[in-house]
C-alpha cells in the first residue's frame, strides 16, 4: 500500500486527490507538473484525480524565480 | 478598480515634494570635454558603433562594431567582454586607471512588443573578486543608449572632480560636466538630474531621459550598485532598479562619476528596426496574452512581484535565516508577501521598460522614513524582491517595515542589498560566537535580530565613518575573514565555514545544503554566487530529476548557457520561466518550457533577419560563457581552488544545525554513506558531522568534475584551446594564453581529478588529457 512521488516511497492513502497529495508533501508551489505513470494531470484536475495505489507520480517543480 | 483599492489622485508617491534651485546647481557644472556625432538608425537591432569615455585623458570616440564581433559575442554582455578584453590588462583591479565601466544593450533590448526587453548589461572588474563582474538591470539606460545611437558605452580613467555624463541623443552630443552641488544618493540626484536635463518641464519630457547613479555606500564600501532610473508618468516621479552585483557603483565612484544621463529624441514599437516586425508583434502578442490571463494563478508577478518567493522558500526550507543555519524559521509569516502586498501601490502598472505585462517591479509609495538623514521623508520605495526580504529572514529581522527602510537606504546609497545583508548576517554570527564583540564593532551590538544595529553601520558606512571595523565589514566578508584570521579571534576553520562567500562575492539567498546541484550552481559560476546562472534546487532537491553527477553536470552546462543568453540580447529571464504557457505540462521537457524557447528563436530572428536554431542560441552562449572563463584565468581567478564554496553551503558547521535537522542527517548517513542504523546510534554528533562533512566535499569535487568535463574544460576547470576552437574562438593570444596555463598545469600536476573515486566509481574520462583527442 504505497506510493512513490518523485522517486521517494511514501505511504498510499485511499481516495487522496492530486491536490490533497500535494498538501500532504507540503508542495505549495503553484508552477508544478503532475503526472501519474507517466500520464499528465491537468491542474484543473487536480481536486478530482484520485491517485491509485502502486502508482509513480512526478510533481516537477518548475524553476520560477532565481 | 477592484474593490477597496484608491485612486490614482489619493496615493501619495513621494519623492514630489523636494524643490531645488536648478538654477544654482547648473550655474555651478563646467564642461570638462564634448564631443558632436551623427546620429545613427538602429538597423536591425543594432546600432553598430559603440562609445568610447576616457576620463584621464579627456577622450571621446566612436569604435565600430564589426560583423565578426557580432558574430562571436552576439551584444550586450558578450559586448562587453569583447572590449575589456581589448583594453584592460591582466594585473587590472577595480581602481586602476584602465578599469573600465562597461554598460551594453544588446540586438533585442529596447523591443515595446514582447515583454522583458529593456535589460542593460554592466561590467566591470570587480572590487569583491579581482575578476570581471556581470550584472543585468533594467530601467529605460540602456533601451535610451541604443536609441541615442550606440549600442555600448565604455569609460575608463577617473575624473578630477565629480562630474555628470551625458549623452544627448537629440542633440548627437556626448558631454562631460562638473558637477559638485548635486546630491550623491540617488533618490535626490535622479530627481534633480531628470528634470534639470529634460528638454521641457513636462513628463512626458521627463520620461524621455534616464540616469545612472549610486550613493554614498558606494564610495565607502565593495558593495556599490548602480541605479538606473526609469520616470514613471503616473507616479510623477524617478524610480529605480539595480545592477547589484559586485561592487559596479564602487567602480562609478571611484571614477568620480556622479551620474550618466541618457535623453533620446522619441521611442516607438519600432525603433529597434527589426527586421520581421509582424511575427515579432505576434509572438509578442501570444506573451502577452499568456501573462495577462495566466499569471495570477501561476506565480501572481503582477501583484507581489518576486517577493511570492518567500513563503515558499519557507516551505521548503530554503529560506535563509540567521546566516543560513536554517532554511525557515517560525516568525517568516510575518514577511510573507500578502504583508508587503498591504503596502504595494496597487493600480499603477509596475513595468522596468515598455511593454512589460509581467510588471513585477513593485513599489512602495509614500513611505516614512524612519532613521538616518532622511528621517521623516515621504518616499517612494521600489521593491522590496524577494532577495531583499530575504535578506532581513537573513539577519532574523522580521518587520516589513524595517525591511522597506533597509531596502530604501541600501537603494539610495548605492548599496547591493544582497552583499550588505549577507555580509552582516555573518557578522552577527561572529558577534553570537564572541567572535567579534561591542568593542571590535566600533561600539555595535551587531547581534542577530538587532534592527536599529544594522541600520546604524549602513549610516556609518555612508558617513564614510573611519571606525577600524565600519571599515573593513565594507568591504565584505572575504575580507573580514581574513581581518578575523589575522588578528587571532575565533578558529580559522569555523570562520572560513560560515561566512557565506565565494570568489570574494556573498551568496545570494537561497539555502543549499541539500542541492549538491545548486551548490554547483553558485561555485561553479563566473562571478561568483549568485543564482542567475543555474536555479535547480527543485529540479535537484524536490523533483529528484538529476540524481547522477553526469546529470547534475547536464544541468549546470545547459541552464547556465541558456541563461548566459538573455545577458547577450539585453532580456529579462523572467518572463521565460516565470509564466508558462497553459500546456507547458504536456511537453517533452517542462522545465525548459519549450513554447518560450522557440518564442526566443522566433524573436532574435525576426530582430537581427538571421536564420537561427534553438541550439543556435545555446552556441552563442558558450562561446561568451568559455571566454569569460579563460579572461578569469587570464587574470589569475579560474581555476578549480576558485571555484571553492563555504562548507556552510554544503553541510551543517554547527552541532546546533546538525541537530535541528537530525533525521534528516541521520537518514542521509544511512542512505548515501551506507552506515548502518546500529553503528549512526554509536556516533557521537562531532562523528557524525566529520563524517558528512568528508563525503559532502567530496561529492562537491566529483560534481566540479563531471561539469569541467561537461564544459570542456581541464580537471583543473581551465578552458582548452580544442573547445574555443570548436566554438570558433580563434583569437591567437587566447589560445596560446590557455595552452600555456594547461601545460604548467599539467607540470605542477593540477591536471587531475578531484574526487576521490572508490572501487566501481569512475571519474568522467581516464583518458589523460582528453581534451586533445577532440
Ligand atoms: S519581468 Fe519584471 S524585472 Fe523583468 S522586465 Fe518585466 S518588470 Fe522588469
């Protein structure tokens, strides 16, 4: 029962959304990527997705500021 | 208007209220020199001459811009290594006589179309480093120069007494004048020069000049940034941005240059001639479409500015405090950007240069001042970024107010934010340490979080104050090491740790210790750390994207040529990767935001009429990049024992770090160095950081391998003459110069790698010298 988010295992949680995910990361960054396996989440999407057990899911941070 | 906002008529926007007689302060200037030329056209984004000061010798001249050196150095920052490498000498410092200050533009800067398109490019020897400092700032200067007809200005020599340059571009006069009753600091001058030079007492008048200007920080100190003014019609009033970095406004104030005043005739969409003005209006279009509807959900530039950043640093621990001992800190609330927002003037678009929608360059209008000479002024702040915020999270002060003050003063005295509070965050951890006390700070109580201390030394620094310590904490934290060092107080290694410089410049404010990436990304640089070369602590530290050296060398070879590249055209990089277009996330490679790229290639195209590629863009690039790293040989700062960082950017220098991030250290111990559980439980905490301290430096030293390698250069980080060649830089001097330095390399044995490869490891070639074989 887990998942992995940018190549980290973490624990998987039923029916958690793109944008719970994300709060659980503490990704507050506006200017991310998601993707699960491999497939893009539109942003839009994000508080419906359910992200499935097992799965691989990449939040690319982009490289604002600096 | 949205709802609860003001009027344009209720803002007070400072700065209004001053009156000074003009008449006595220009009865009193005396033309030193002039000069008379033609005025010229911008052909295709350029203006092929540029100009040529001498102050010593009272000379003036025109030097023509070939087709070759466009070729190879493309304009702006690429101008301007061109033409210190034509005129200073490999012994030159920041105050010789042949140092030159070098403003350029480039064949893109000046565009109204696509927004980001108004960037100056200043250099100089520096004062921190010995080397040649970039830094890019926008304001109308350099948009100005170009359109009064060149497309850099070049001073070397010093002045007798104070003087004011200018460059008329309605007259086609260039003229040289005393000028000993104006104000230094900048909030005054550029008042009295805006409006002493316009042709006519009107704003629309005033907005057609723009001044370079410093302080009087800058003339006591290694911190100078040059000002450049740009008149914003609605607040009524000259306002500001700075080329910060590496003590440019300590080199104007040597050279007794008050101020550079730039006036043009008129400005319009196309006066930069370009050569496909219908496709540069449609990507340009399609930019400013993008920012206008996608920004606010983005990083909401428009209305905080850069200052969006801090919460998030915060977030993820990267948020310097108490001299980057930590990366967030539970007061940071208190300087998160809705507090600055409270303060920012809402309904006033905040572009640096015309046609900028992403108007990041927020203002603070009618502010108090509260200390020092200007105490009870009502002025118009610009800023603060999230550098400056940054900079007060730095030295654990946590008011927005006070924040305001110190970016006001440090503004108009001339003074780099970033160098001045990095520094001082460092003293305060020597004054924490009893390192430095009361007595050795000339009477300061410089501890952390102490206010009124920081502003005091800012005053006395500007005072000129002759206090031993006001003195040498000035000139930055290289050299108040070695000062430390010198006179016994503290332990040298601790001293070397925390103090947050490299080549002899501070960090900027982003903590590192867990990007072996970013930690490249400000050692492995030209001028030192600053992060305009390579940002990728996300991409390195969250998106677990770079994981190998090979990787991570990628990285710092790509985005740093990239970067390199709004340097030689005169753009902002902001509204590059700042805004995304809606289907950024559907690319190949998002961090690159493609869409944006190919706009770049598309832009320089319709500019200069050349065929043009993306790897096009990269090549001009590189070519720039190698040069300036063989003019810091060349002047004796370029090799692998320069591009040494601080430990405190690696890796935690006190037990107190250690602990704060426990787990996390721990954790590391067991990962990366393969300790069991069993023998970390064992460790004393002094084994432990000895431990991390071993593996993180060498972890450094393979990734300098990996990017020297990547680079194309020696494993001592010396540019060879196979890859200049490569790159079509033929300069004969050159190449003898770097075959030279590689052979006594080679002699002294330097030619090696520096990581300490293990059984299974391999360093990038065992080929030695390589580079020949290519
Ligand atoms: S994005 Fe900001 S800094 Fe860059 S040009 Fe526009 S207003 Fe100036």
């Amino acid at each position: 029962m887990s998942i992995e988010v940018n190549s980290k295992v973490v624990d998987w949680v039923e029916n958690e959304t793109v944008k719970d995910l994300l709060k659980r990361m503490r990704y507050t960054f506006p200017l991310v990527v998601v993707k699960i396996n491999d497939k893009v989440v539109p942003r839009k999407d994000f508080s419906e997705v359910k992200i499935p057990d097992n799965s691989k899911v990449a939040v690319i941070h982009m490289i604002s500021g600096g | 208007m949205v709802e609860g906002q003001l009027s344009i008529e209720e803002y007070e926007t400072g700065n209004t209220k001053h009156k000074w007689d003009y008449k006595k302060l220009k009865l009193a200037h005396r033309v030193v020199f002039e000069y008379n030329y033609k005025k010229g056209k911008v052909q295709a984004g350029y203006t092929n001459r540029t100009l040529y000061i001498n102050l010593t010798t009272n000379e003036i001249k025109e030097k023509k811009v070939t087709e070759e050196m466009k070729e190879k150095f493309t304009g702006g920052r690429g101008f301007g290594l061109k033409l210190l490498w034509d005129s200073i000498k490999h012994t030159t410092r920041w105050n010789s006589d042949e140092n030159e200050l070098v403003i350029t533009t480039g064949p893109l800067c000046g565009t109204t179309q696509y927004p980001g398109s108004g960037k100056s490019l200043c250099l100089t020897v520096s004062p921190s480093t010995d080397i040649i400092c970039d830094s890019n700032v926008g304001g109308f200067f350099g948009p100005y120069l170009k359109f009064a007809g060149f497309d850099a200005l070049e001073i070397q020599g010093k002045a007798k007494y104070d003087v004011v340059i200018v460059i008329d571009g309605e007259k086609g006069k260039v003229i040289i004048e005393t000028a000993p009753l104006e104000e230094t600091n900048t909030h005054h001058l550029n008042e009295q020069l805006t409006k002493m030079y316009a042709s006519e007492d009107t704003d629309k008048s005033r907005q057609k000049v723009s001044v370079i200007s410093s302080g009087k920080g800058a003339e006591n100190s290694y911190w100078g940034c040059l000002n450049f003014s740009f008149y914003d019609i609605r607040r009524k009033v000259p306002r500001i941005k700075q080329a910060g970095r590496g003590g440019l406004g300590s080199v104007l104030r040597d050279k007794k240059i008050k101020a550079i005043v730039t006036k043009v005739e008129k400005v319009s969409g196309i006066s930069n001639n370009p050569a496909d003005p219908i496709t540069l209006a449609k990507i340009g279009t399609k930019l400013h479409r993008e920012v206008r509807d996608l920004d606010r959900y983005q990083c909401n530039m428009r209305a905080v500015g850069t200052a969006h950043l801090v919460e998030i640093m915060d977030e993820y621990d990267l948020l310097p405090t108490e001299n980057y001992r930590f990366g967030n800190f539970p007061k940071a609330s208190k300087i998160y950007s809705p507090e600055f927002y409270k303060h920012f003037t809402k309904i006033i678009p905040d572009g640096c240069w015309h046609g900028c929608t992403m108007a990041c360059s927020k203002t603070v209008d009618g502010f108090t001042v509260m200390t020092g000479p200007y105490k009870g002024q009502k002025v118009t702040v610009d800023g603060p970024e999230y550098e400056t915020v940054a900079c007060g999270a730095n030295m654990s002060i946590w008011d927005p107010l006070w924040i305001l003050e110190f970016n006001f003063y440090c503004d108009t005295y001339g003074l780099d934010t970033i160098s001045t509070g990095t520094a001082i965050a460092f003293y305060m951890e020597m004054y924490e340490y009893g390192i430095l006390n009361k007595e050795r700070c000339n009477n300061l109580e410089l501890c952390f979080g102490n206010s009124e201390a920081v502003l005091e030394l800012i005053h006395r620094i500007a005072r000129g104050d002759d206090g031993e310590f006001i003195n040498v904490a000035s000139k930055g934290i290289r050299r108040v090491k070695n000062w430390l060092i010198k006179n016994g107080w503290g332990e040298p290694n601790i001293i070397e740790d925390c103090g947050m410089e490299s080549k002899g410049l501070e960090y900027s404010e982003y903590v590192t210790k867990e990007s072996l990436a970013m930690q490249g990304g400000y050692g492995l640089t030209l001028k030192g750390p600053q992060h305009d070369e390579a940002w990728l602590i996300f991409m390195d530290m969250v998106n677990n994207a770079i994981p190998t050296f090979k990787d991570k060398a990628e990285a710092l070879h790509y985005f740093p040529m990239w970067r390199t590249w709004f340097g030689l055209n005169g753009l902002c990089k902001l509204p590059w990767n700042d805004i995304e277009p809606a289907n950024n996330a559907e690319t190949d490679d998002p961090t690159k935001v493609p869409e944006h790229v190919q706009n770049y290639v598309d832009y320089q195209k319709a500019m200069t009429g050349k065929k043009i590629t993306k790897e096009d863009l990269i090549l001009q690039s590189e070519r720039c990049y190698n040069w300036q790293r063989a003019m810091n040989v060349w002047m004796g700062r370029g090799r692998r024992k320069d591009d040494w960082i601080p430990y405190r950017s690696m890796g935690p220098v006190t037990e107190m770090e250690y602990l704060s991030r426990k787990d996390r250290y721990d954790k590391y111990l067991a990962e990366k160095i393969g300790l069991f559980e069993k023998e970390i439980e064992k460790m004393n905490i002094n084994e432990k950081m000895k431990l991390l301290y071993n593996f993180r430096q060498d972890q450094y030293q393979k990734l300098a391998d990996a990017v020297y390698f990547r680079r194309g250069w020696t494993p001592n980080g010396v540019p060879t003459p196979q890859k200049m060649k490569q790159l079509g830089m033929n300069d004969h001097i050159m190449l003898k110069f770097l075959q030279d330095v590689i052979d006594k390399d080679d002699k002294a044995g330097l030619n090696v790698w520096g990581g300490k490869y293990r059984k299974g490891e391999e360093p990038p070639s065992i080929q030695p010298k390589y580079w020949e074989k290519w």
